[in-house]
C-alpha cells in the first residue's frame, strides 16, 4: 500500500538553541477562535527554524482581539487567519483591514477554515492577496511547515523588494495583474506582458511552457515571432536551442541563463506541474541582475498557486465533483440566459428525485449512495441524449433541460426500468419525475426549477416512481399559500387575532360546565379567514409556537377572570397543536402562562387530536403525565377519526373524549355515523372516561347522544362561538339554570 508523501517522512529531534532576539525571528500571528488551535499549532512547530530563523508566535483569539494586535506588530510575515470566527465572515473582513486599515501590504495570509465545503468569495482571493486557503484537519505538520515555508519566502522577498530596488515596483503592479488572471492561458500571457515590462523589453521571444506529471511540455501562450506554436507541444518550436533551453529549465526546475541566447525563467508550483518561460534578451550572463529575476519568479509562483485556487474554487461553485455533472447554480445561469433570449417555444424542464434515497444511505452508508448516485447519473445522460443538459441539483435530485420547444421527454420514460449496477450488484432504482415547460414560467430560471420541484410534489403525492408535468394553478395555489402566510405573520403582530368561546354543556341538567377557546382571524377590512385555512399554515411555518403560547395565555386569563366573577367551576378547553408538544420548552410556556394569569390548573383544559396522540404514543403517555401532574385535565379532540390503541389510551389517564362531529350529522340518518358514536359511549362507559360530542345543531341529537351515555355535548343547538364580551354575558345570564338552545 503506498503511503502519502508526508507519511514517508521521518523528523528529526530539532536541537535546542539558544536564545535569540525577537527581532531575529519571524513573526506568525494565529488568529482563531479556538484555542486547541493555537496550542497545537505551536505546539507542531516548536523549535522549528524556516530559512535558518526561528519562530515568534502571536495570538488573537478574535477578530478584535486581531485589530488590536495589529495595532501594536507590524513586522509580521504570516498570518493564519480563521476565516469562520464571531461570524460566518468575521475572517474575510479582517483580511480588508489588513490590506487597506493597517496596511499590511507584505504580510502574507493563510486563511484556514474547520468548514469543510465553505469557501471564500473568488474576489477576496484575488483582491487581497491570499497566500492560501486550507482546511484545518489536512494541515498536518509537514504541510503546515511547507506552507509557512513558501509564505515566509515570499514574504522575505517581497522585503527584500521593498526595502532596495525601487525597479522592482513593477513586479508588484504586475502580481496584482496576474492574480487577476482567470485560467492558466490568461496567466501565462500576463506572465509574458510583465517580463516584458519588467526587463523593459518588448513582447517578442517570449514563450510559456508547462509539464504535468511527466507529460510531454506544451506552450501554454507566445507572443512575437512564436505567436504560431501557442497552445502546440513544445515541439512546435523550430529552435532546438530554445526548447533545450526551456526542457533544462522545467527538469532542473531552476533560472537558466545562456549568453547571447537568452534565459528560461522557472515558476515553481505544486508537485506535476511547473511553469516556465523564455526571454530573448540578448544580454550576457553578467549584466542580468539575479535576484531580481528571482523575487520575479518569486512572485509569479505565488501567483500562480492563487490562480489554481480560483480555478479549483470556481470549478466548486459550478461542477459538482461526485457525479461530474454541472450543479444548481450553473444550472440556473444556464436557465437565466436561455429564458432572456427566447420569449416564447422555450424548452422543457424536468427534476427527476431518486426515491427513498435517504433510507438507502441509512442502510447501506454514504458509500454506497454516492456509487448509487454516480450510476443514476450516467444513466440519465446517456438515455437521454448529447444535446440535453442534466445537472445536479439536490442531494438527491437531477435536472433535465431540453432547449427545443418541442422536445421529446418521453426519454425519462422507463429510463430506470433496467436495474443499475452498483458496487458490482444489480439494483432496482425508482425515480419521480416533475415536468415542467418553460413557456408556463413567468420568471427567472430560479422559478423555473421551482415550478420543477412543485411538479415533482404533485407526482410524489399521486404515486412515487410516477411523473407529473406542471401547470399554473399549482403555482397560484402555492404563492396564494405563501401570501396568506405572509399575512398572517402581520395580523399577528398587528392582534387581527382574536379568541372566541363556545360552550359545553351538560347534557343531563343543561349547565355550562366549561368552554372551548377558539382562536379567530379577522383582516383589516372586516373579512374573516377560515381557521382550517390559516392554522395549517401556522403549524408548517412552525408559527404557531409563538401563536399557542398567546392562545394559552389569554385562555388562561379568560378563565381567570371567569373565577373571578363567580364561575370557578366552569372549565377552559385549549387545543394545543402537535408542533407545540413537540416544542421542547411547551411544558414551561404552559407553567408560565397559569401561574402569570393566577388560574387554577384544575379550571384547565388542554385538547389534542387522536392522530396526533395515538401517533406518538409512548412520548405522549410520558408527557401527558407530567401535564396531569401540573393538575389540568387533558381531552382527546376528534375521537373516531384516528386509530386509537385502547391500551395506550388506558395508560394516557386522560379526562375526556371528545367525538368528532362527523358521527354527530349522521345521527338520525342512514349514515353508520350514529353507530360509532354509539359504540364509542360505550367505550368511554367502559374505561370511565367523560364523553363530550361536538356539533351538536338539534334537539334530537343531544336527547339520543344522552341516551347513548354521553356526559356533555356543545354545538350550535345551546350557543355561537362569541367573543369575550358575549360569551361573559352568556355565561352570567345562564350561570343559575340550564343553557336553553339558541337559535341558529
């Protein structure tokens, strides 16, 4: 097995030196976050010496701590710089003060980040001047040393520039240049324009040339008289004594200098790939100034390592690297420009979503699902032609794009109908598919992947493995959805919200014995929003945290108030949604709210679905105890709809069961409605817990809900749900005698 390079490595015990003045040794700031950090990295290089001085460590643990810090040091050769700190960014926008604030113009930077997949923008790589940019669990020791080695090298040289040879400005304006530089081709002719510059020279003779890994050398960019054999082999060239020349320096990977023919300037990369360039001076060896070409060459380097970073970072941000395919946001620039240049026969556009991918990668591991999504990859390209664009657009979602109007998709269908070979087995893959044209999109390509996705919600809904195309009416429907989610986090916060009471009565003697809170939206132009409409929303927007907690607090007040005023007895029934149980905080909002409002737990109420508390059984159990523990009475709301485990509902202990008013309509009629709400009185008879039926609008249903065994019932036939006002009214009017039916 062979090992990587830096695991070949064998250090030797570093000898201890004396003492020596700080100013003798060079200067690496740590500026990070962690402290683990700062004592590793130190800990990695002690008693280490680069370019035969040692190392003076400062530290700044924050991105003020840094300002400071620079503040007082000035001649520091390296930072290593978190780019993730008090904030996502806090690293980058240090690194501009750095440049412009303390003009820190020489200090090399080495931004190091412990986020794997999180980048820095490309033009603060290119603008600042960035050494290098690493993840912190690959910088190991060796590459530690290697890359403080080749910053602090730089950084000496650009000194040395700085400090004596006022020629060398150019060099700098010219690195400045370079890192502009998008692409090596683009590099390497403003390598050539900077030589020229710099040896005042004009652009003829000048010749650029690579070797990767062994491979025969190739011109990377010439000018002049060598303008033809730009991007040829190196054998393109008709003087034997250049390409020597040029194969001498990329095999000794150093300056070569021949009297009377001119030099061959060598730029230093990563290992397997070097640069190197020819100059026709006409110079003998003795006039040229070497270390000027050096601290050139120097800087190219440095250059040229920003150059590859951009590439690779740009290639992140457009390519996804697992199925070598374009990725979301190529994508939708793709899509951006086409729907800018074609009003109308716009293409087509599909997401296909591999299904149960997530249960997949839980069985078999991540290993497994990414040769899984390398396969479903190559399938889709090669069934669905050369001229279709598929890109990657989710962790386990692919767009199609065809750019013809009247493209033939039908492509996608039974695409995976053979099993794909993964891991050397043969596997069934299903796939949904979302369809949409792009003649139907009103917007940008974004929407159009959207309205893709939506298409893709339609087919999942129906059936998976299934394909669904898009139309309008899903999109209203969505944004109509979004908009009255919009609305309602205004209304909430403007308290257009409001609660309303209905009665519960019993059904024996006629008394209020309590009432169920209802919470109620009216809009500022008097219209009133359906609950079933609204609340929904409020559950998968995660909103009705915030709204049940306002719910039970004004409940709680209301029931207060009731005791107050003589009705102690009467109790207050919530609902309180699933999404509120499951807040891990619900238990001390609920705590809060009776002991701020002074009602006493017993006067409480809380109502929960049956799917919803037969869903999540044992967790309810545990949960619905510590409830009763507090002292309120819990009801089970919609009893009937759901499917119910008469063992957990015994151990639940709750106080009532409320029947859904479905079964109530059919009582009286030809409907099976009236048996179930026979058969479960019979079951709360048997396990003793109170029955309470809701939607009660007759005489005759109450009298036979009665007869049934039914405790108590509310509905339309004893009282409207009514705001605070009324309902007080109501409640003082019939607190002595028997609720008598409303009109309804």
């Amino acid at each position: 097995m062979s090992l990587p390079d830096e695991e070949l490595l064998e250090f030797a015990a570093e000898p201890q030196l004396a003492p020596v003045a700080v100013t003798a040794r060079w200067k690496v700031a740590i500026v990070d976050d962690d402290e683990d950090v700062h004592r590793s990295t130190e800990l990695s290089l002690a008693n280490t010496e680069i370019l035969g001085r040692p190392i003076a460590f400062l530290h700044a643990r924050s991105a003020a701590d840094a300002r400071a810090l620079f503040a007082e040091e000035r001649d520091i050769a390296v930072i290593l710089l978190d780019v993730v700190m008090e904030t996502q960014d806090a690293g980058l926008r240090l690194v501009d003060e750095i440049r412009h604030r303390f003009h820190m113009r020489d200090v090399r930077i080495i931004l190091r980040t412990g986020q794997p997949g999180y980048a820095p923008e490309l033009d603060a790589i290119r603008d600042y001047d960035i050494n290098d940019y690493r993840n912190k669990s690959e910088l190991s020791r060796t590459r530690l040393y290697a890359a403080l080695t080749a910053a602090i090298r730089a950084y000496q040289q650009i000194r040395i520039v700085n400090a004596g040879r006022a020629g060398l400005a150019h060099i700098v304006r010219g690195s400045a240049e370079l890192l502009r530089c998008e692409g090596l081709a683009d590099f390497a002719g403003g390598v050539i324009t900077q030589i020229a510059g710099l040896l005042a020279l004009p652009p003829e003779g000048l010749v650029c040339a690579r070797r990767d890994a062994g491979a025969p050398c190739e011109v990377i960019a010439a000018a002049g008289r060598f303008g033809h054999a730009s991007r040829q082999p190196l054998d393109a060239l008709q003087d034997p004594a250049i390409r020597t020349i040029l194969e001498r320096a990329l095999m000794q990977r150093a300056n070569v200098v021949e009297p009377g023919l001119g030099i061959a300037l060598y730029f230093g990369s990563r290992p397997g790939r070097d640069l190197a360039a020819y100059v026709e001076t006409g110079y003998l060896a003795d006039e040229l100034d070497p270390s000027l070409l050096e601290v050139f060459c120097a800087n190219v380097s440095v250059c040229l390592d920003n150059v590859d970073l951009v590439q690779r970072l740009n290639e992140y941000s457009y390519f996804d690297p697992l199925v070598r395919l374009p990725n979301r946001r190529q994508l939708l620039e793709l899509l951006d420009a086409h729907l800018r240049e074609h009003d109308g026969r716009r293409g087509v556009l599909a997401v296909v979503d591999v299904d149960h991918f997530g249960e997949i990668n839980g069985a078999f591991g991540y290993h497994y699902g990414d040769a899984l999504l390398k396969g479903v990859a190559a399938r889709i390209v090669a069934g669905c032609g050369a001229h279709v664009g598929v890109a990657r657009v989710g962790s386990d979602s692919f767009a199609v794009f065809w750019a013809a109007h009247d493209a033939d998709v039908s492509c996608l269908d039974g695409l995976f109908a053979d099993p794909l070979e993964v891991e050397g087995e043969s596997v069934i893959v299903s796939v949904t598919v979302g369809i949409v044209r792009l003649d139907d999109v009103a917007g940008d390509g974004s929407e159009a992947l959207e309205d893709g996705y939506l298409a893709l919600k339609r087919a999942k809904q129906a059936e998976r493995g299934s394909v669904a195309r898009y139309n309008r009416g899903v999109s209203e429907e969505i944004r109509g959805r979004v908009n009255l989610l919009h609305n309602l986090r205004g209304a909430f916060g403007a308290n257009e919200l409001f609660l309303v009471f209905q009665p519960q009565i019993e059904l024996a003697t006629g008394r209020c014995v309590g009432a169920e809170a209802l919470l109620r939206w009216r809009t500022g132009d008097g219209a009133m929003i359906p609950p079933d409409h609204f609340i929904p929303l409020a559950e998968r927007s995660g909103l009705i945290v915030a709204m049940g907690e306002w719910v039970l607090r004004r409940a709680c007040e209301e029931a207060a108030r009731m005791a107050q005023a003589g009705h102690g007895a009467v109790r207050m029934a919530i609902n309180v949604s699933v999404i509120q149980f499951r807040d891990p905080h619900f238990l001390g909002r609920l705590r809060a709210a009776i002991e701020d409002s002074g009602v006493a737990p017993g006067q409480i109420e809380l109502e929960i679905t049956e799917s919803v508390a037969m869903g999540e059984g044992d967790r309810m159990i545990e949960l619905f105890g510590r409830v009763k523990a507090m002292g309120l009475d819990i009801a089970i709301d919609d009893f009937g709809t759901g499917f119910s485990s008469l063992s957990h509902l015994q151990r639940m202990n709750v106080d009532r069961l409320k029947i859904d008013r479905a079964f109530i309509n059919d009582i009286g009629g030809a409907g099976k409605g009236g048996d179930i709400a026979g058969l479960v009185c019979g079951l709360g008879d048997r396990l003793g817990i109170e029955l309470i039926a809701e939607g009660i609008e007759q005489a005759e249903q109450a009298g036979r809900l009665q007869a049934m065994g039914c405790q108590l019932g509310q509905g339309y036939h004893f009282a409207r749900p009514m705001p605070a006002d009324d309902w007080r009214v109501w409640l003082a009017e019939h607190s002595s005698g028997s609720a008598a039916p409303r009109e309804c």
